[in-house]
C-alpha cells in the first residue's frame, strides 16, 4: 500500500525537503550535506550544548546537568516564548 492509499500526501518537495501532510498533521523531513567529517559533527552536536542559546535564537538557555557515564548525558534547555 503506498503512501497516498495510507491517507500520506507529499506537500511539498524542494531540493530534498519534504513535507508530508495528513489530516491529523505535518511531518517535515530535511536533509542537508555538511562538509566535515561525521566525528566532528556528533562532537559538535554533543559538547556544543552549553553554547546552544548563542547561535540557535529559540533557546534561551542550555546547559548540561549531569554526566553519569562518557556516552551519557543530561541536559536542560528552555525556549524563549
């Protein structure tokens, strides 16, 4: 059964952005190439949190609470309103 017999319509697509759309919501997809290697990106991704409220305008304040074990963290952040 493929997506539009499942209630599924693909809304938009745009350079590989995807927007599906039901009668209940919207699902986004967006894919996106970055020019360094992956370990660099998780490292980012990771160790970049207590910096989040600098370059992401919706956060207002990030931080890390704890980190019980080298592959585990807990975070905190709160959105501006």
């Amino acid at each position: 059964m493929g997506r539009l017999e499942q209630g599924i319509g693909d809304g938009s697509n745009d350079d590989g952005d995807v927007v599906f759309a039901t009668s209940h919501g919207r699902m986004v997809t967006i894919s996106t190439k970055l020019r360094m290697p992956p370990e660099d990106v998780i490292k980012e991704a990771w160790d970049g949190v207590q910096t989040m409220s600098q370059w992401y305008q919706n956060i207002n304040f990030a931080s890390r609470i704890a980190a019980p074990t080298p592959n585990f963290d807990i975070g905190t952040y709160g959105n501006n309103v």
